[in-house]
C-alpha cells in the first residue's frame, strides 16, 4: 500500500487544531516534531497508573515504574541496534548528552589534546567543546563546510593528528539537511585512537539505525523529534567506552556505595544518571519509537524526499531566494534553509505565521555556520511524514505575501 | 501567541528609514547590543548637548523590520530628552508592548506605531534593543558601568 500521510495526519491530534483560526502547517519538526495520540496515551496511562520513582522502590508501583523505564530501554536498545540494553544511558536530551559525553571524555584531557568537530555544528555540539577548552586548554580543531552546505570531509587528513582524541560531529545538519558520511570519520579516528561521537538530533527521526555499524563510539539524540515528549534524551555507548568514563553528575542512582570518606560508583548506564530520571518521558520516548519501527512510516521516506524537491525547486524559482543546503536529495534530508533578498528570516516568520505556516527564523542555534555563509540567519522549513502538498502550498503563498509585504523595503 | 498583524504601515514606514545606518559626527557615547535569540546586532551613537539632554542619534541595525523600526522611533523619541526620560520612555514602551495601554501612546506617540507588536511575545526584544543600547551608550559617555539595562 502506498504511503498516505493522510493515516499518519489523523494519528496527531494537534494537526487537526486550528492555533489562532487558521490551519496548522507545521515545519518546524527540526525543532521539535509533534506527538501521536499513542504516545499521549502511554504517557497518561503511565501516570495514572504506574507512576513512582523507579529502582529503589519495593512496592508495586515502584515495580511498575521500573519496569515501564527499563522497557523503555530495551526499546531504545531496540531502535539502534545495541547489543545490550546497558549502553543505553537515558538524558535530558541530545544537549544533555553531548554535555555528559564532552564533560568525561575531557576528564583525562589538557593542553596538547585534539578535539575535532565542524563549523556546521549545532551549538549543543560545539559549546561543550568550547567550554572544555576553557577548562582544559584543549585545541578545537574545525572542518570546514562546503558551498553546499556539507562537512568538507577532504580536510580530514590534515585535522585529525597524533593528538585528536575526539572526534564529534552531527548526522545530518540542522540548518542545510546535509547528511554525513561517517565512513571517512571513522576511519580517520581509528587512525589516532580517537573515540567518534554523533550528534544525532536530526538523523535519529529517520527511522532504525545501527550506531555500532556506523563506527560510533558515543550517539546522542533528543526525544522531541522522534514524536516523543521534550525532557529525554539518549547517549548511546559502546560497553568499553562507556565503562572507561567517569561519571558527570553526582547523587542518587549512581553509586554503588557512599560513605563520608568515599565513594564508588555504578556500572554504566546508571553511572550517568543520577537523581530521579525522566522517567514518563522515557516511557513516552519507548512508545514514540514503538510508533516509528511500527511500519507506518514505510514508504514515507520518498514521500518527504519529493516535498523537499518540491521546496527547493520552487525557492530556486524565486528571484532573490537562497537556498543554503544541497539541491539535490542525495544525502540530505527534509530540512530546507534559505534567505530572501532584503528580508530577516523573523520577519519571514511571522507573515509566514499569518497563513498558519510554522517555521523557524534565525541562526538555529549554529551562529558559525551562518558566519561561513556571510548570514545572520535563515528561515528553515522542516518536513515530517504528516506533512503534504498543501503545506508545500500553503509556504509558498505565505512567502508570496512576505516578498509582497516588504516589496520596496 | 499575538492576533494582530504587526506589519501596519506605520512600522513598515520607520523600518524602511531604518534599513539604512545612520552615523553621527563626534558621538559621546556608543554601545552595540546582540539578541541572543536570533543574532540581531544593534549599534547606536549618541551625542548630548550642554544640558545633557540628547542632540543626535545614529543607528546601524543588522536586524528585522522591528528592530530598523525601532531604531528610527528611537531617534525620533529621545531627541531633546535627558537619561531619565529617556528610561520613561523605555518603560512605557515595555508596559505598551505587555498591556496595550492607550495611555503610554499619548505620553510617547512615536511609540504607538509599536502596539501592533502587543502579543507577540517573542519580538518584544526586537523592538526594545536600540533602547537598551542608547542606555547602554549614556552609561558608557558618562564613564558608568556600560552593562546591559
């Protein structure tokens, strides 16, 4: 049967809403993608019927709880093809993880280590890094983006030396879709011994994936755009890789004994998850990727492939568009950033948000990026598989009336 | 979530001035502030006369039609005020944009263009910052801690 966005559109309530009187087009899932009923469901049936904390607890409900966010784990486990259920560490989100991940990585770190990342960074995947520097004195060395918006891989050669610990970078740009080939990243890591970590805020959306396959040592997502809820996140690990890192927060959950003199700690994943967790959010984001691995996105791939050309094609029809990203659907995804001549990608939102058009304006948190592209900002259209012609539609009249608007300005 | 639309004729009016930096010879004080939000820079020069009252003000906006607008209401409003007024007027501005008071209009009719912002949260910055900035631009004429007001 042939994918129909139609079947996927009735499962999100939100879509059917009309916020301020007007249809809903929402384009902005690179920032967060909306939640099916399923997964609203299996949130309120958590809380109303299994809520506690989790592990420490005897009573059923503690039981309840615990199982509930150990299965969300295992589904997790599940969605990236982890050979254990323990190298799923559950955070706040990909900024959360990234922050864990950078912060005990560069424990053992000082003046002299190498960090190699992108200008295309996000800046939950470059802050981090910069703060480490502060803290450690590490060297940040930077590939370069091409014109098209993608990691120049071919700088590889000279940035990763003797000294490069880490190499960190993102899956797939959230401003230009471009994806990255992690082929020739690996490669160059396993070179100097350097452990490989993948932002995958906006790759993980697309469905299963093998993070081992991919050579990553460290893979961090959010669950808000995987249609879970917003406050969970996850930092995959490799068992040794893991097992060799000193914990990032201290306090309940974390250790395996605590006395006034000393402490020891946990074996990953709790090691990496003190306090309470999130622990319905975890449930949520078990059953959003549930949701996903269910099949009723197959075929939405193509679907969302031929709205981005749809996009892009139109912008380039555009006098004054730029679009900022590949032109083609080789190796990118439905993310489509552009600038029009003499307008502020805010401005561009709002009159956007006068036709019920949501999309987002601004640097999208990768300040750098738009400083290799000589911009302050672009607005960015962003596609999941609930999305249709008539939003397509429905953005190029919006941007109509925004050139009209500001027709003489 | 804001209901009417922003883009009235009036602000599209003082954004089309302001698109275009404006510099001032021999500036007394000059202050650029950022929009963490969205990256938007905002520059402004000012000079006082003897009584301390403002003579002349210049902008460079690298922004949106708020913050260009803004920029030219600014020069238009604090022109002949001192630093006290001109903290008034930043105010009034900040309870205009929250409440929609008519009131706030009539002290400062320059300012009215802005009630169509009124509910739109998100850009309540975008027209505020050259305020900010001239603040910013007094404290550092005088010497003062030049920190964000």
């Amino acid at each position: 049967m042939a994918f129909d966005p139609a079947r996927i559109r009735e499962q999100f309530p939100i879509l059917a809403t009309r916020p301020m009187g007007r249809p809903l087009h929402y384009l902005d899932n690179a920032a967060t993608a909306q939640i099916p009923q399923t997964v609203i469901d299996a949130i309120t049936a958590h809380e109303t019927t299994h809520r506690a904390n989790v592990t420490r607890g005897v009573h059923a409900l503690a039981e309840a709880a615990t199982e509930a966010y150990e299965g969300a784990r295992h589904i997790v486990a599940r969605y990236m093809n982890a050979t254990a259920d323990s190298e799923v560490v559950f955070t706040y989100g990909t900024t959360s993880a990234i922050n864990l991940a950078a912060h005990a990585l560069g424990e053992g770190l000082g003046e002299g280590d190498e960090i190699v990342l992108s200008v295309a960074e996000h800046h939950a995947n470059l802050v981090p890094w910069l703060m480490l520097r502060e803290r450690k004195g590490v060297t940040l060395r930077f590939l370069p983006v091409t014109d098209e918006g993608r990691i120049d891989l071919s700088a590889l050669n000279n940035l990763v030396r003797e000294r490069c610990k880490v190499i960190t970078l993102t899956h797939c740009s959230n401003v230009t879709g471009a994806i990255t080939d992690f082929r020739p990243v690996v490669a160059a890591a396993r070179a100097v011994g350097a452990k490989v970590l993948v932002d995958g805020a906006q790759m993980a959306p697309k469905g299963q994936f093998d993070a081992s396959e991919l050579g990553a040592d460290l893979y961090a997502f959010s669950g808000h755009k995987v249609y879970g809820p917003n406050g969970i996140g996850v930092l995959w690990g490799r068992r040794d890789v893991l097992s060799a890192m000193p914990p990032f927060m201290g306090g309940g959950g974390m250790i395996r004994s605590v006395s006034l003199e000393s402490v020891t700690y946990g074996d990953p994943p709790k090691r990496f998850e003190a306090g309470t967790p999130p622990i319905a959010q975890a449930v949520g984001l078990g059953a959003a990727l549930n949701w996903v691995m269910s099949g009723y996105l197959d075929g939405a791939h193509k679907h969302m492939d031929r709205l981005t050309l749809r996009i892009i094609e139109r912008l380039q029809g555009i006098p004054g568009a730029r679009l900022v990203g590949p032109a083609n659907m080789e190796e990118r995804v439905g993310v489509v950033s552009f600038a029009l001549d003499g307008l502020h990608p805010h401005d561009i939102a709002q009159i956007l948000d006068r036709h019920g058009v949501a999309v987002r304006g601004g640097h999208h948190c990768a300040e750098p990026l738009m400083t290799r592209f000589g911009l302050t900002g672009t607005a960015r259209a962003s596609l999941a598989p609930y999305n249709t012609d008539e939003d397509v539609d429905a953005l190029f009249e919006a941007i109509e009336d925004a050139l009209r608007t500001f027709s003489g300005h | 979530m804001g209901g009417k639309d922003i883009y009235e004729n009036d602000i599209m009016e003082l954004a089309r001035a302001g698109s275009r930096p404006r510099y001032i010879d021999a500036p007394d004080g000059t202050a650029t502030l950022d929009n963490p939000l969205c990256g938007d820079r905002v520059t402004i020069e000012m000079r006082r006369d003897k009584e301390g009252k403002i003579a002349d003000i210049g902008h460079d906006v690298r922004g949106c039609a708020l913050c260009q607008a803004s920029a030219v209401a600014l020069a238009d409003t604090a022109r002949g005020k001192s630093p006290v007024e001109i903290n008034a007027a930043l105010s009034a501005l900040q309870k205009m944009l929250k409440d929609d008071h008519e009131h706030h209009e009539k002290a400062w009719p320059t300012l009215a263009a802005f009630r169509s912002v009124h509910g739109h949260k998100s850009r309540y910055e975008c027209v505020l910052l050259p305020f900010r900035a001239l603040l910013v631009a007094i404290s550092e004429g005088e010497g003062g801690d030049a920190s964000r007001p």
